[in-house]
C-alpha cells in the first residue's frame, strides 16, 4: 500500500472539526425537578469509564435541559428507533423554556426510572439512569459525567446491537436543520 500524502487533503475549518464525527447516533437525555420535565436530543454522548460504570455527554449551559440536571443532579438517557426520529428531531428544534414537559410535547410518552425519579421514554430501545458525579467547562460547551445506576434495554440488545429490530437514527448534521436518517 502506498504511503498517503498529507498535500493530498483539502484544508478544513477546523472550528468545524466537530463535524468529522457525524455520522453520529443522538441520544435524549432527559431530566425533571420542581414539575417541570426537560429533554434535549444529544450527538457527544460517550462511556468515559468502566469500573465504575460513567457515562459523558456534552451540553451548552443555556439549555434548559442543562439547567434542569444540574438541579436534580440526575438524568435518562435514552436511545430510540428510527421510527421516533420526527420526535427526536422536535426535541432539538423546539426550546424548553416555559415548556411544563418537553417530552410530551414532542410527542414522547415517559414513565418515571426503576432507581431514579428520572423520566424515562416508554418507546426507547434503551435507557440509562444517571446521577451527575462531574461537570467541567470545556469552552462553549459544559461535559456532564454521570455515574449509571440502572441500564436496560429491548431483547435486541445481547452485550451488543444486533440489529434485528433497532434500527439507530443517524444524524448527520446540518447548519440549517437536523437531517435524521
């Protein structure tokens, strides 16, 4: 195999470099406090631990979603089939602000979590409970770490994806709108 010349690439915007990683899999991650239920579709979402089980998404602090965690310092975090991607796509264009149950008004029936008062979507494929264990700014966007304390997810679901049944939503990203596939 030849060696690959670097001259061979095109220069990037690399304030864009963010993009490279789509296609990505968005999950909702989801949270209460005071009556209010806020969710927010997430694409840097990432396992940052094993032993013990963390899991990591990124969030701008203006996100109601955001200020929602922050106050339960609990969160869901929820996969959903493809069938569900108008929802999830709601869930990113629409605002949380003044919105009583943001999950509701995308169209997602919730139930509340087996371990924590998180909501939890009645239609996902899977789902994660978190507690919040860190929080660090990292520039325009805040890393929120959450400790998992239940996962569950459908029969298709044996150690890994087998794709029988789930079919993931992938979002490709766009600087106009969300494009979902």
């Amino acid at each position: 195999m030849a060696d690959r010349v670097v001259s061979d690439m095109k220069d990037l915007d690399y304030s864009k470099a963010y993009r490279l990683f789509y296609p990505a899999v968005p999950v909702v991650v989801a949270s209460s406090y005071g009556g209010t239920v806020s969710a927010m579709a997430v694409v840097t979402a990432v396992s940052v631990s094993n032993v013990p089980p963390r899991v990591g998404f990124a969030s701008l602090q203006t996100h109601s979603t955001y200020r929602t965690m922050l106050s339960s310092r609990s969160f869901s975090m929820s996969w959903l089939d493809r069938s569900l991607a108008r929802e999830v796509e709601l869930l990113g264009s629409k605002r949380g602000k003044g919105v009583t149950d943001k999950l509701r008004s995308a169209g997602l029936k919730h139930g509340k979590g087996r371990v924590l008062e998180v909501p939890v979507i009645d239609a996902a494929v899977a789902t994660l409970e978190c507690s919040v264990v860190n929080v660090a700014a990292l520039g325009d966007h805040d890393f929120v770490v959450g400790e998992v304390k239940a996962a569950y997810a459908q029969p298709d679901f044996s150690g890994y994806w087998q794709f029988k049944r789930y079919r993931p939503i992938l979002y490709v990203g766009s600087p106009d709108r969300l494009r979902m596939y």
